[in-house]
C-alpha cells in the first residue's frame, strides 16, 4: 500500500500504453490502474515546445494518434539523420528513446522536410520548429506526421542525450 503508484504506472506505460495495470494486494484485493496519462506540454499552445525529458512522450504520442497534431506547430532538440537515397530537401530528426533498457534504444525520428536540408549533416544537434502535416510519404511507406520545417538553429546535445519515458 506505501508503494509510489505513479512511478510504477509511469514504467509501465513507457513500455505500452496498451497495459492495463492492476495492483495485487497481499490480502487478496486487487485494485485497477485508473490514472490519466496527461501529456507534460500543451498541445492546444500556438508552438508546442517539448522540453528535453518529453521528447519520447511525444514521440509516441504523435506515432499512435498523428491526425492529433496535423496542423499543429512543435519546436523540439533532435538529432539529425541524413542519407543520399532520402528524396531532395528531406532529412529526419529525432532521439535516440530508451523503453525500458539499454538493448532497446532506437533512433524515433519524424520525417522533416527544408529546402535547406542539404546544409545539415548526420547526428548534428538542432532545435527544430515545423508544422505537423500528416500526410504520405516515401521513407513512412504509407502516411505518417511529416514535419514542414519553418526554422532550424544548430545546438549542443542535451544533459540527457537518450530520451526515456520516466
């Protein structure tokens, strides 16, 4: 009963938000999870500014409702991932997202678009600001959030370089 609930369903949803959590008492009774995942940033705010430690939240946050943020202006620090087979004026910048443990570290990018995107190099620290268009395109096979880059400023990596749920 003294156990920090939050904390455990913090780990729980950064593995899927798909679990449903119940928690077994010694005596028998059990007790359903019924805390609200509210999102650290204001996604309703004319830019939605992810701070450092909200990057993996919003990354699958976009990832699993992207019509969500369609229209939507975001301004967050990433990575940048270049690579001659991406078509003209294209790049993707994201983090590198720990779910649980170091063996499932991943590259979660979103695609981004800039005619100027041929001045940027791999794994180069940015501070993007784009809008959200969800839409097809070629590196997604199919549709998914494409970011319309509006203003890149180079940057340092941040105190935390791998994104993590908690």
């Amino acid at each position: 009963k003294s156990m920090d609930k939050m904390e455990f369903h913090k780990i729980v949803r950064g593995v899927s938000r798909r679990t449903d959590i119940a928690y077994e008492y010694s005596n028998g009774q059990v007790e359903y999870d019924e805390i609200e995942d509210p999102l650290p940033f204001d996604i309703d705010a004319p830019v939605i500014q992810l701070a450092d430690t909200d990057y993996a939240l919003w990354y699958r946050d976009i990832m699993e409702d992207p019509k969500k943020y369609d229209g939507k202006t975001v301004s967050f620090r990433g990575i940048v991932a270049r690579d001659p087979k991406f078509p003209p004026a294209t790049f993707a910048v994201g983090r590198h997202v720990m779910t649980c443990c170091v063996e499932d570290i991943t590259y979660s990018c979103v695609v981004a678009e800039w005619e100027k995107a041929d001045m940027l190099q791999t794994r180069q620290w940015v501070q993007v600001t784009g809008k959200i268009h969800v839409q097809k395109h070629k590196l997604y096979r199919g549709k998914g959030p494409v970011l319309q880059v509006q203003n890149v400023v180079m940057t340092s990596a941040p105190e935390q370089e791998v994104a993590t749920f908690y």
